[in-house]
C-alpha cells in the first residue's frame, strides 16, 4: 500500500502487501521488500533506510 504523498523512484519495485508510510522516499532502482515507515529516505538492493526526514507543521 502507498500512503500518502510517497515518492517511488524509477525503475523501483515495491513487493505485494509492502506498505510505504507517508512522506517516504524510496530512492531510484530499489528493491522494496519490507514496510518503510513514514518520513523517511530508503533505497537500495535490498532497501534500507537511510535518513529521517524531518516533519513539517502545517
């Protein structure tokens, strides 16, 4: 599942049943295998995640 304003990366493949928290950016040419949380940056083969984005107040 996509949440909310997620970014996906091209030529990225998200497995079935992953989901992908809001605000999560999953970098270019992953392989997304597990859930990533919300405002994070993940990429790679598998994916990891890589840094904590901050959140922003409306």
């Amino acid at each position: 599942m996509l949440k909310k304003n997620c970014r996906i990366g091209s030529h990225s493949v998200v497995m079935p049943g992953v989901t992908v928290g809001e605000n999560a950016v999953v970098g270019a040419f992953s392989f997304v295998d597990r859930d990533i949380p919300a405002n994070v940056v993940a990429m790679g083969v598998p994916v990891k995640v890589t840094k904590k984005l901050r959140e922003l107040n409306p």
